[in-house]
C-alpha cells in the first residue's frame, strides 16, 4: 500500500470488482490515504460495499455504486455519495429525480422508480448486451450517431436494437421515429 503514495499525483479513485478486489479492513486502510478519494464498487458482494460505507464515512471517502438505483437506495442510506446510473445517459431527468428521492427520504417512492424504470429496462439491457443497449439507448434518442462498441465487442444486431428501441417506449414513454 506503500507504493500508492507517489503512484500519481492526481487522487484516486478504485474500482471494486467482484470478487471482491478490496477486502474491507484494506479499503479503510487505503481510506486514510490522502490521494485516495475513493472507490467504485461494481459487483456483489454488496454487504462487502455497505460495510465499507459504514466504515469509512468519517474519511472523507466517497463510495460509488455501481450500475444500479436499487444498490444506491440502500447505500445513500448507509453514506454513499453517489451512483452510476444506466439510465442517466439517456434520461437523466430520472436520474435526478430519483436521487432528489433519497435526499428528500423519500425513501417509497424511490423505490417505486427502480420497480417502474430500472428493472424493466434492465431485464433487456442484460438481455442484448448491457454495453450495447446503452449505446443503442443513446443511438435511437439521437444523442450519438452510431452504437458501434469498440472490439472486441461484437456490434448491435438489428433485432437488439428493435429490443432497446421496444423497452424505451414501453418503460420511459420515448417515442424514438428516427430511421437507423
């Protein structure tokens, strides 16, 4: 852990995987470390990231979760301070309504925007491809001109793209008209 202190002369921030990459006792470590501002976790366990919260709040220590509204629901309780939301490139009026929610404890509903948004969109993102979806999400909003991952990523398929195109005007109410 030494070796982090000159690493880089900008702060830090890890990325948690699973299996867990930072057990706790480390994470709190690495916590007290000036040029380490936090971490992002990305996979279960996520009692592993709640203890890390608990553990860690008072360090100024910022822990993200990764990917999903639920995760954050329970975590902004616990301290997280932030989360990446995959609906955010695309509507990030969700986005902030939904952390708007949990700042207000307005805990019901926010939770009602994970069952209404996030979980209907998710079962098709992991479905087609999670990447993909949100580039194809991003495609059909016309917020970007292709959905081309980069490799070794293999490219949309027409039928993918007609789920994403689906899931966005069932879940969301977009009306996507543009042609690809």
């Amino acid at each position: 852990m030494a070796a982090l202190r000159d690493a880089n002369d900008i702060p830090l921030l890890l990325w948690g995987h699973s299996p867990s990459s930072f057990p706790v006792d480390v994470a709190v470590e690495l916590s007290r470390r000036p040029n380490v501002i936090g971490m992002k976790n990305d996979g279960d366990p996520f009692y592993e990231f709640y203890d890390r919260i608990r553990k860690t709040r008072e360090n100024q220590f910022g822990l993200i979760s990764g990917g999903q509204m639920r995760n954050f629901a329970y975590g902004y309780q616990l301290g997280a301070v932030a989360y990446l939301c995959t609906i955010a490139p695309f509507r990030p009026d969700i986005a902030n309504q939904f952390y708007n929610l949990l700042v207000q404890k307005r805990y019901d509903d926010a939770w009602q925007m994970v069952f209404r948004y996030e979980e209907q969109w998710l079962r098709v993102a992991i479905e087609v491809d999670w990447l993909g979806a949100i580039k194809s999400a991003l495609l059909l909003h016309g917020l970007y001109s292709n959905n081309r991952p980069s490799p070794p990523m293999p490219e949309g398929t027409p039928e993918s793209v007609e789920k994403v195109r689906q899931v966005l005007e069932r879940t969301f109410g977009t009306i996507i008209r543009a042609a690809l």
